[in-house]
C-alpha cells in the first residue's frame, strides 16, 4: 500500500469547531498531494457503535489503498493505544478502543501501536488526538511511509460486542438504531435482505413506542404523515416518515432499541 494517496476523515468533531479542518492542514503539510475526502464528521459524540456501522456501510465503496482516520475518541489522553489496522487492502488509523472490530475480523488484518514519534507532532495535546497523532500518521503513511515504521505489532486490540442483531424467540429479534440520517430516518442494524419481503411475507418493527409494519419500496410510494419501514441504502432497514422526520415522531435517539418480528 506504499504511495497510498486517498484519506477519508470520519469523526465526530462536527462542523462548528476547527477539529477537522486542522486535521485537513496537519495532512497537507505533511502530504500535499493526498485526496482528502471528508466521510462523516456528525457522528454523535463519543458514539463508536455509530462510528463503526458508518464504516462498515461505507468502506466497500473506497478503493484499496484508501486510508480511513476515525477519530472517535472518549479515551484520548488515557492509557489507550493508537492503532493502525491493515484490513481488506486499506489502511485504518485511530484509538484501540473497538471502534475497529469489524475490519479486525477480516483475514489477514493486522494492527500496529502508534507509537514512532518522528510519525506525529513534536507536542502532543492531552485532548487532540486527531490533530497531534493519527491526521500525521496517515498522511506519512500517504506520503509512503510503510505502515511497519509506525510501531510494533498488537496481537490483543480491543474488541466490542458484534453490532448484529439479537434473536429472541422463532420469529422475533433485538436490534437497535444505529444511525439517523439528516432527513431523520431511523437507520437500524436489522438487515434487510434478511427480514423484508421477500425474504419473510411482512415484519413489524417497535420503536419508541409504536409498531410500524406498513412496507414501501421507495419513499415516493409511502402515504404522506404515517411512518414505514424500507430497505435502506446501508442494507438495513430504515423507519422513515415521508416529508417528515421519524426521529423527531417517535422521539428516539442513536442507540434506542428496536424490537423486530416477521412472520
């Protein structure tokens, strides 16, 4: 992956503050010729379940060679490890903290500790991670640095709970919302392949309070005010309202359980 040259940004430092354009600059000063591309910087904070499931959905659609920095990060400044994961043919930079589980789990992953200085800023900040560690790491690594000059190998990086969905009885399951769009759909981790027509005759999904079973193709299909369930474009089943937004309808958040059954 030597001269690798695209760098996708997914964080959850927002748009109000300066966080990720000084990422943007620590890159260009290190590696003016990298593509920076910004993937998402609206995960909610200190949300690495989120984080994960946005790079899941995301990452098949990068080319290889493609460097992810994800900076997610509630335990900078403590005794956690910065890691670079080599997975599937790119490269992923950031915290040891599960955020990388599943890329982990593909063959052949291997993560390195972050821990060469002369690869990050002379100064590090007890709270800027993004800036003073990984944004340096990858653009060394886009400017051809071998991954190997990082650090040593890490044969035990942390590891969370699959982001899969729960069986709980013949016909019904635990998931969970796993993100909410800017148009308010709720995104959950239910696969859609898997539990909507045709695969099953129908489903109904609980969520904050109510049963949502009426099933739409499009959004262009859905009756104006009532909420419905489609296959999203991550794969996974979204509870939509059109012209409208169901987050706001059902009052949930990123995290809320969602209870499936499918007959």
């Amino acid at each position: 992956m030597r001269g690798a040259r695209l760098i996708a940004l997914l964080t959850d430092f927002g748009w109000r503050d300066h966080f990720a354009g000084v990422m943007k600059g620590v890159i260009a000063g290190i590696a003016p010729r990298a593509q920076v591309v910004d993937l998402c910087h609206d995960v909610e904070p200190q949300e690495i379940d989120q984080a994960r499931f946005l790079l899941r959905a995301s990452v098949p659609y990068f080319p290889r060679g493609t460097i992810f920095v994800c900076v997610v990060d509630p335990g900078v400044g403590s005794a956690r490890r910065a890691l670079c994961v080599e997975s599937g043919g790119r490269i992923f930079i950031g915290p040891d903290n599960g955020l990388f589980t599943e890329v982990l789990s593909e063959p052949g992953a291997r993560a390195r500790e972050i821990s060469n200085p002369k690869l990050r800023l002379p100064v590090l900040s007890q709270t800027f991670h993004g800036r003073d560690v990984f944004a340096p790491a990858a653009a060394h690594l886009a400017a051809g640095v071998p991954p190997s000059r990082l650090g040593k190998l890490v044969r035990d990086p942390v590891r969370l709970p699959s982001l899969d969905p729960v069986r709980t009885g013949r016909r019904f399951w635990s998931g969970r919302v796993a993100h909410i769009d800017r148009f308010g759909n709720l995104v959950t981790n239910l696969p859609a392949a898997e539990f909507l027509p045709p695969a099953v005759r129908g489903a109904a999904v609980s969520a904050g309070f109510r049963n949502i079973s009426r099933i739409c193709r499009s959004y262009a299909e859905a009756p104006e005010g009532e909420l419905f369930l489609i296959a999203g474009s991550s794969g996974t089943i979204e509870i939509s309202l059109k012209q409208g937004s169901a987050a706001k309808q059902l009052g949930v958040a990123v995290g809320a359980p969602v209870e499936l059954e499918i007959w």
